[in-house]
C-alpha cells in the first residue's frame, strides 16, 4: 500500500481502423452494461459452448519494433484438471476482415506456460497497422489491432500512459476511454498492472457490492498463485478491449510481486512465515512474462526486463526497472529519530545521498548511457515506475513540528503580514527542505545524480514519465546544483486511491494546491482523480495531457482532460511550460 508522504461485423468501405473501432467499442459496451467478463467473451467466435477450449482472456499484442511485435492471448480448456498441450494457429493481415494475410503459424501451449500463447511475429514493415487473431479447436479469439515502430522520419508520437490498476477498488473505465481513442500508437504500463494483496486487504471497501472481490482470497505467494490473479484482471472487459486495440510496452513496479519490493526482499515478506523471498520473486516475475505480451531481452535472465524503442528518429523511449534488478532496501525516516524524539538530520541527509545506494544498480545506469548516447532521437523518454523529481518537505514538517496545512498557512501569512511573524515562524520558515518518500529516486539520490549526468553529457532532451503514487503530479528535474535537466509527467492510478483518503474532511483541490505550495519543484498536481495521460512528442515539444474519469465505482461514466502541460526542446528550454492551446 502506497502511503505517499506519510469476430467482426464487415462495414463495407469504412476505413479498417473505423470498422475495428465499431467492433471494440461494442464488446466494450457490454461490460458498461455490467453484464461483466463472461458475456464481454461472448462477443468474440468460438466462445459459444461446444468448444474443448475458449479464448477466456482476449488478444494483446506489445514491445513492437520497426519489423516485428509480440502477439500474444491464452487458451482456456474446459477441463480444469487438463494437462494435455494444444496447438494454437495465428493469423496477420493487413485487414481488419482477415482478407489480406501476411503471415501465421502454429505455436504450442499447455500448463507449463498456463496455456499462455506468445508469438514473435517478424518480416513487418516499419509503421504499418496490422490486425491479428487465434483460433483452435474450431474456436476462435477475438480479433487484435497492432502497429510497429516506424523507422523512417516521423512528425508525431502519442503514447498513453497507464500505472496503479487495482481489481477491488473499482472497474477500469480508465482503459475503457483510452480504448475509445483513435490515434494512439501505443499504451506504456509503468507499473502495478495487478496487485498482490489478499481479498481483505487494501482497497477493497467496494469489491463485493462492485462484484471484484479478489481471487485468490489468500495474499499472492506461489506461482498458482499469481497466475490466478493475471487471469482475473485479464478477464476484464475494459482491459482486453485496450490490449486489443493497441500494443503495450510495460514494466513492473512493486505490487507485480510485493508491497515495496526491493532487490532481497519487500515491506510485508517475512521469510520465516513466507519462506524465502526469491522464490516468491521467480514465481512473480513468470507470471508476468506469460501473461503480458513482453520480449524478454534475455531469457536466461528473467529478472532484466530494462530494454528500449526508437519511433524513428523522434522519440527513443527507454524502459527501466527501478524496482527489482538493482534496487537496494529503503530507508524509513523513523529510524532516524532517537528515544528521545531528536531527528539526526546530518545522518538521514548523508545516508539518502550515499554512492553506496543503488536503484537502477550500475549494469542499468552503463546500459542506460550506451543507448542514450547511440540515439539519434529528438526525445530521449524514460518510461519508469517511481517519482524521479525532487518532492522534498520542509524540515519541521518532516520531523514533525508542523503540520502540512499550518505550514502552508504560516507561509501565506509571511506574504501578506510579515509583521505578524515571530522568530521562532521565521527559523521555521527558513528551515532547510528534506526528502521524504524515500521509496522514489529521494532516497537513492546518487543514482538521480548519475542519471541527470548521462543526459547533461550527451546534450539530451530528457522527459520522465513516472506511476507509482495513484495521483498526477508535474516537475521540473534539477540536478543537485540547481541545473535544469528535464521535467517528469507523473500519471494518476487508473483505480488505486489517491490523497483523497488522507485527508477526508477537506476538498481535493485544497490538497493539490497545498503539495504544489510545499513542493519548490512540483508545478502541477491533481490527488484525488483517476485518470492517465496522453503523452504527444512532435519536433518542437512534448506535450502531456492528463484525462480523468468522474468515477471507478459505476460503469456509466464521463471522461475529460484536465490539465494540458508541455516542454520544448532545446538546452535553453527542458522545462514545463503551459501549452499555448
């Protein structure tokens, strides 16, 4: 638990994204009706009964390339207790009727991938849309829309950008509005695509009235375990109709394995209750590789799943693991205080900014420079889990002297009256800052450092794109001189809660506003809305929208963007500027 500082219908001569679209959204609709996964199935061929084996769980297809791109969907046999291998077939065409085939095959699949099927599909042309399905037994998936990278020059990228879907907190309308969008290239999932906690636990106030109680009811420790807990979230209707409708790029964050999961270990895995926690780490880590459509870079190494895409010479979008293959334990701000209630500030500062202290791990930060220095790109993007700026809090409200709210209200009343103003309010005023969510790049500020001299050095125009927190949050990035480096586009959960249950008697905006006040760096945050972004790069500026929906807990729901925010490229720019329209 975060707890942030503290078979399609042939439409004659529309174009095939139109027709594709028609067919998506009507599948999507069935779920808005509330008539939930099973019937969202049934749209599709071959999931009537009769069939040995149904396609439960949709298509999805990720990690494209200018030539190739991951295919990917799983088969359900209707014997629980069947062991045998099926052979699956697929099909690539280049329309949505399946008229134009380029390409399929045949690929085998039985309980030792859980009937997961994943085909590398290669000899694609670069920045072609492509449309793909499987079939067996005479049943038939759903049909999937996908694209590759282009190679050749390209005026304009847009990526959504998704984190933090929990099942028991509310139904996904956020992956059913990015799945009515019409001009995506791709959708990035930086982090907890599913979350481990048991049945009762966090979150799930609403799961039995919403009919999304978790399944299994127990906490997610063995390999059944999280594979149970894929193919609940993959059975979401809203979820199969954005994977169909657009490839993903993804990385985990914490909760694909355990709460606060670092390289050894994680918050809530105690070893003599839970066994060791490598086991349950291997367990999560091949979950995840069966039930999403990624490319291991390699196979042998599981665990590495850093890798990168270059959409032309635009945008060089690399993905990091800032979670499991470097990360070393937290620090806990509790610690450092004495019996005596003191706050060691000269030790807590020195310990977070220690060279000791890896999150990406050296591997990562020589491969990261490798790449950024190879790229011929105009945007050089990070697509990673945590917060990378710099959401330091006063010192006295850090140890404790002073509230958020009071502190922002002494701050107000220095501007308008600083006569009233006593010394020990000035002292407290002039106090230094001190990180304090030292599960992001705060506590691990060697690693920032070396990160933001990657990209000084190569001249870079540097944009991070960050989850993790549930709320939406906009920075600019500053090295520990001062020096602009880039600015980071933080996206809200699509269902986990944000600051709103913090702070339940005042208004979400008077939350917002007081983060931005405490915050130096923090120029835009929204902590009470669900929601994602839309990231657009062209030549000139990265643009960063922020849509929110108006409720997780009805199907029936609006959809809105409510904060536009840009930065231009160029050494004398790389900051947050506001859009011009």
């Amino acid at each position: 638990m975060k707890t942030f500082f503290p078979g399609l219908v042939n439409d004659g001569g529309a174009p095939p994204r139109r027709r594709f679209m028609r067919q998506l959204c009507s599948t999507a609709l069935l779920g808005a009706t509330g008539l939930g996964a099973t019937a969202c199935s049934s749209t599709g061929a071959g999931m009537a009964d009769g069939h040995d084996v149904n396609f439960l769980h949709g298509v999805a297809s990720g990690d494209p390339l200018a030539d190739r791109v991951v295919l990917w969907t799983r088969v359900t046999p209707r014997n629980a207790q069947e062991t045998r291998d099926v052979a699956v077939q697929w099909q690539l065409a280049g329309d949505p009727e399946m008229r134009q085939l380029l390409a399929s095959g045949s690929v085998a699949t039985g309980p030792e991938q859980d009937y997961t099927v994943k085909v590398d599909a290669g000899g694609l042309l670069p920045g072609q849309v492509y449309f793909y399905r499987f079939s067996t037994a005479g049943a038939k998936s759903p049909l999937g829309r996908t694209r590759t990278l282009p190679k050749a020059d390209v005026r304009q990228v847009r990526l959504a950008v998704f984190s933090c879907a929990n099942y028991p907190a509310g139904y996904f309308n956020v992956y059913a509005d990015a799945a009515r969008q019409h001009d995506l290239d791709a959708a990035l999932h930086i982090g907890d695509y599913i979350y481990e906690y048991e049945s009762t636990g966090y979150a799930c106030a609403d799961a039995v009235a919403l009919g999304r109680v978790s399944e299994p009811r127990e906490q997610l420790m063995a390999l059944g375990d999280y594979r149970r807990r894929y193919a609940q979230y993959r059975s979401d209707p809203d979820l199969q109709a954005l994977h169909a409708s657009l490839p993903f790029i993804t990385v985990w964050d914490d909760h694909e394995i355990a709460d606060d999961t670092w390289r050894d270990g994680a918050a809530e895995h105690k070893g003599s209750r839970s066994g060791p926690f490598s086991l349950r780490k291997a367990a999560a880590i091949r979950a995840y590789h069966e039930w999403l459509p990624i490319r291991a870079p390699e196979p042998a190494r599981p665990e590495r799943i850093y890798r990168s895409f270059d959409f032309g010479r635009l945008l060089s979008l690399h993905m990091l693991d800032t979670r499991v293959i470097g990360r070393d334990q937290q620090l806990m701000v509790a610690s450092y205080f004495d019996a005596g209630d003191s706050f060691d500030a000269d030790k807590y500062r020195h310990d977070v900014a220690s060279p000791r202290r890896q999150m990406m791990g050296r591997e990562q930060l020589d491969w990261l420079e490798r790449q950024v220095a190879g790229s011929r790109a105009r945007w050089q993007v990070l697509g990673q889990q945590v917060l990378m700026a710099r959401m330091e809090y006063p010192a006295p409200v850090v140890m404790g002297k002073i509230s958020r709210a009071d502190y922002v209200a002494l701050k107000a009343r220095a501007r308008s009256d600083p006569a009233s103003i006593s010394a020990s309010e000035r002292a407290c005023l002039a106090a230094p800052t001190l990180p304090c969510y030292l599960d992001s790049w705060d506590g691990y500020q060697n690693d920032r450092e070396q990160l933001f001299g990657i990209m000084q050095r190569q001249r870079k125009n540097l944009v991070v794109l960050a989850g993790d927190t549930h709320n939406a949050w906009a920075s600019d990035l500053r090295d520990g001189g001062g020096r602009q480096v880039g600015v980071e586009f933080a996206t809200a959960s699509v269902s986990s809660p944000g600051l709103e249950c913090s702070y339940p008697e005042r208004h979400p905006d008077d939350v917002a506003r007081m983060m931005e006040q405490l915050i130096e760096p923090l120029y835009y945050a929204q902590t009470s809305k669900r929601g994602y972004m839309i990231v657009t790069a062209s030549g000139d500026e990265v643009r960063c929208d922020w849509r929110f929906v108006d409720t997780v807990h009805s199907r029936q729901f609006s959809a809105a963007t409510e904060r536009s925010l840009r930065t231009l490229a160029g050494a004398g720019n790389r900051k947050i500027v506001e859009c011009q329209s």
